[in-house]
C-alpha cells in the first residue's frame, strides 16, 4: 500500500524511504547511519510530483529541464517548485512536497517510484506517463556514465 500524505508546518510530506535509497538520494554506513542527504527540488504538476537531485553531477541542469518539461507536457500543467531536502522521519526518511495547485491532500495515498536522483509520485489511476519519465531518467543517467 502506498504511502500518505501527510501535514507538515509548510504543506505535505510523504514518507520515501526505500525509493530514496533506490535514487541514491541518501548515504548510509555499514550501520545504517545516515552520512549525506540530497538537497532536491520538487515539482508539482496536476496529478504529478517530481523531486529531483540539486547535484548537478548526479542530475545535470539539462536532464532536470527535459525531465521538468516532459511532465509539464504530460500532464498539461506545471505548478509550484519548492527547493528542499530529504528529511529524517522516524526509522526513515521523508520529503516535502508541493501541494499548491496539484490538488494533492493529506491522507492521499501517492506511490513513489525511483530513478538515479530522481523520484515520480502519481496516484495509482493517473493517466501521466510515470514510467516515460522513470524511462528518461534512466536513460539520461546511463548517457551520463558513458561520458564519464
């Protein structure tokens, strides 16, 4: 089941623990401690979020505006972006989210789903292109590495 949504002094939150290790948006030891979290910016769209690594060595600016565009074509919308960070929250980590605009509540159960620095939250039932863009992103990485 996926997570909710939940308040936060400034808006929304979701819990993103897995997918955010997955996306190597955070650094643990050998003991699980947390050595390095991302700063990230999340972006709100009708029926879509996108956070996405500051890093530019991670996410280059090009990437982030094709990934930025790509949604906003999507779903025909684009909304607030907010510069934030990827937070404790328990055992876990979590991140805030954009709500103004996206029509995103808390208590809505969002899925999350990851790429190299990249993380696409989407209902279940949304008609965006989460995987065109989960997709692009891998693609964009893997372009990245063969320059190296």
């Amino acid at each position: 089941m996926p997570n909710q949504l939940t308040p936060t002094g400034d808006g929304l939150a979701l819990q993103v623990t897995k997918p955010v290790r997955s996306a190597g948006l955070i650094e643990e030891d050998a003991d699980g401690e947390t050595t390095s979290r991302s700063d990230v910016v999340a972006y709100g769209f009708a029926d879509l979020i996108l956070v996405i690594g500051r890093d530019t060595e991670c996410v280059p600016i090009a990437d982030r505006a094709e990934l930025v565009a790509l949604a906003a074509q999507e779903t025909e919308s684009i909304h607030r972006g907010i510069d934030t960070r990827i937070q404790h929250s328990g055992n876990g980590y979590r991140v805030q989210v954009p709500a103004t605009g996206t029509a995103f509540n808390a208590g809505d159960a969002l899925p999350c789903h990851a790429a190299p620095g990249f993380l696409v939250m989407a209902p279940a039932d949304a008609s965006v292109g989460k995987h065109e863009l989960l997709e692009t992103r891998r693609t964009q990485a893997l372009d990245t590495a063969a320059d190296e």
